[in-house]
C-alpha cells in the first residue's frame, strides 16, 4: 500500500509497519477487530496503516497492490486506487 500526495507515493517503512502492528493490537485488546488478512470485498475495518509524510502535505489517494508487492519484474502490481479528496477540493 502506499499513500500518495499527488504523484508523490510514501510507502511504509520497517517501523512504520511495526506501529501499525502495535496500533492495531491497541483497537483489538479494545474490542475492534480488523480483517484477517488484507482486505477482500465485503471484509469490513477497521484496517490501520501508519506512514511517515512532511507535515505540511495533504494525501490525496491510497493505492492497495492485490498482493505483498507493490512491482515485480515485470512492472506494478494490478490494485486499487482510493481517491481520498476530489481533485481542487481542500
């Protein structure tokens, strides 16, 4: 997964994915269950990602691999992107 500010992707670094390990432990020992693994049609969240962007930045859309990958060796990964704003929405 990445998180992208326009044509800028930020991915999830080592440490990152650990405090998203940890997050998600914290909302299960309250009660919130998340998918079990990745996220399938009809699967339903809460599903947590950390990611490290300069402050000043607003993420405009997510894009999810259909796999652990985001590219192989033959190019990226197929997946879906999630608009997060409309375009020239503030």
């Amino acid at each position: 997964m990445t998180l992208n500010v326009d044509d800028t992707a930020y991915s999830q670094s080592q440490t990152d994915a650990a405090y998203d390990g940890e997050y998600a432990d914290y909302w299960s020992d309250q009660g919130e269950s998340g998918p079990s693994y990745g996220l399938n049609p009809g699967s339903k969240g809460p599903a947590h990602a950390i990611f490290q962007i300069p402050e000043a930045d607003e993420p405009t859309t997510l894009w999810f691999a259909s796999s652990d990958w985001l590219e192989d060796p033959t190019g990226p990964e197929p997946g879906y992107l999630v608009q997060l704003r409309t375009p020239g929405q503030s």
